[in-house]
C-alpha cells in the first residue's frame, strides 16, 4: 500500500495555509557593523519548497531567525498567511512553524518520549505510525528495548542519521503547515544523508518548507532556489536554470557534483534522479488535500 493511504488512515495531513513571505528584509545583529540580511524578499507558497544556499556566514540561518522572532527585522516586514508576524503572539507563529537542524534536540528519554514530544497527545500507534512513515521504525524495533529505550544526553545512544530520523517522526506528529529545515543532513555522512532523503520528502510533502543547506541532494525538488550572499540574494530560479546560467549557483553546484561537497551519487541514489523532482507517490500534492471534516 503506498505510504499516502496509510498518512490518509492516520489523519497525518499538512495543516493548512502556510504562506511565508518576506517583503524587502534587512536585519542588522546588535553591535554588528553589516547587515546579515539585506532586502531579501521571498515568497513560500503552501505546499512549495524553497531552498536556500550559499556560502557560510551569508545569512542564511538568520533568515529562520527573523521568520521565528528570534529577531525583528530593521527594515520590511515578514507575514504568515498575509498577516506580519508581529501582529501574531509567539504561540500562535511557532505553533504554525517546525524547526528542524542540524543537530536535533533529544532529550534523554525514550526513544517514545521523544518523538511525541511533537504532540504529547499521541496514542503509541501514531507514534509508532509516524516512526514507520520516517524510516525509523526498523531501527527502533531492532532495539532490545525498541521504543522504551533510552536515547541517552542528547541522543548520544544513537547516530547522526537515527536522530534526525526520530526529529522527522516529531515533525510528523507536530504536523505544522510551515517547516524550515536548516542543514538537515549537514554532518552526516553520505550514507546516512541518503536514508534521511526519503522521509524528508515525504515530511515536506504537501508542506511550505524553506530548506536552508550547503548540500544540494533536494535540489531538483525545489520550486526555487535562492542564492544568498552576504546577506543579499544573488540569484533564484530552479536549479535547472541556475545550473545553465553559470555564476554563484553554478559553481556550488560544480563542487557538489564534483565531489569536493560529499554528493549523493546519482546512480546509487534514484530517489534523487536529475529532472525528476517529487517523483515519490506521497508527493503528489493532490494527495494531500485535509482530511474532511468527522460529522
Ligand atoms: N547572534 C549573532 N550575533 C551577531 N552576529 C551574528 C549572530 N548570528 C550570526 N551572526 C553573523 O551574521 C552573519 C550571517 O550569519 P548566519 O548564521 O545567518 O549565516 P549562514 O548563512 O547561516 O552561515 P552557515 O552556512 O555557516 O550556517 C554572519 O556574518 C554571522 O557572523
Ligand atoms: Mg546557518
């Protein structure tokens, strides 16, 4: 049965709306004598992906910052569904945007605890759900203590790649409209980058998702992509087009493919084929309309 029917049966539909747009951006650290962002707009559309790239300081992370209010912008403002952020309270905004990094969060609880961290009002079974639709569940099953075991300070007791598929089954279960994913498999190696690629489709499936990385294995998926230098961006459009054109985005893309960037290989990896974004059956977003209504 393809994952979709089984996402149907578990009521684990993308919430809906999720418009993210940034209107002439410019943020400036405290003390900084740049701006990290300069009149960055953007929009994300529900259900769209949009990845950001470029070089190390260019403001990329920023960005989720002033999307979170961690920060407020100097100049221009950021609305959620047409509202500026900062006319929503805190709850409401993050409780409409997951935040997934490079190094997730666990604490040291079960292996259980921790995935329904992304709703504590989950039964086992959607837990249990939500790990099988992450690719976690046969790991955690192959545990002596499968779902009772404990993670460890951090998640030591476990890999780079089984945390962020635990992180994935959380935001399964967290079930926002918007997710931003800042670096999701930077710092795991090719292999276990690989095994993260499927479920991270499938958690962004039907989802506005900002997808902040250095590495390009998403990139054929994206609707677009923005090029961000020194605060500024430098380029968008899809990778496609920015691969033809030549400039910044060209060369990033040369090193990945080159093998300076750890890529995911093309032949060994089909999910990820050149020119065929979203061909997974989950992805396709008629798929994912919300669940009507229970009389
Ligand atoms: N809390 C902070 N206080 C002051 N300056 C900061 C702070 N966080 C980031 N910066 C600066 O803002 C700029 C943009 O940083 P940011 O973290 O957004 O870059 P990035 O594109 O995410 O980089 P990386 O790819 O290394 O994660 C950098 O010059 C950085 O030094
Ligand atoms: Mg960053």
């Amino acid at each position: 049965m393809p994952a979709v029917a089984d996402l149907a049966q578990t009521g684990m539909h993308h919430a809906q709306g999720g418009w993210v747009e940034f209107d002439s951006v410019t943020f400036r650290y405290p003390d900084q004598p740049k701006p990290a962002v300069r009149d960055v707009s953007l929009v994300a559309a529900p259900g769209r992906l949009v990845l950001v790239t470029g070089s190390s300081g260019a403001g990329k992370s920023t960005l989720t910052q002033l999307l979170l209010r961690f920060h407020d912008p100097e100049d221009g403002s950021i609305r959620l569904d047409g509202t500026d952020i900062r006319n929503l309270t805190l709850r409401r905004l993050r409780s409409s945007v997951t935040l997934m990094l490079q190094e997730t969060m666990l604490f040291d609880g079960t292996i259980r605890d921790n995935i329904a961290y992304g709703d504590p009002t989950a039964t086992d079974e959607r837990i249990a759900e939500a790990a099988r639709i992450a690719d976690a569940a046969g790991f955690i099953e192959a545990l002596p203590q499968g779902y009772d075991t404990i993670v460890g300070q951090g998640g030591g007791n476990l890999s780079g790649g089984q945390r962020q598929r635990l992180a994935i089954a959380r935001a399964l279960l967290r079930n926002t409209p918007v997710l931003v994913l800042d670096e999701p498999t930077t710092g795991l190696d090719a292999v276990a980058a690989r095994k993260v690629i499927a479920p991270l489709r499938r958690l962004m499936a039907g989802r506005t998702t900002i997808l902040i990385s250095h590495d390009l294995h998403l990139a054929h998926d994206a609707d677009e992509i923005l090029v961000v230098d020194q605060g500024r961006i430098v380029q968008r459009g899809t990778h496609a087009r920015l691969a033809a054109v030549g400039g910044k985005y060209a060369e990033l893309w040369q090193a990945q493919s080159a093998g300076v960037v750890e890529p995911v290989s093309r032949e060994r990896e089909p999910a990820v084929q050149v020119g065929r974004p979203l061909t997974l059956p989950f992805a396709e977003p008629s798929l994912w309309r919300p669940a009507p209504a229970q009389p």
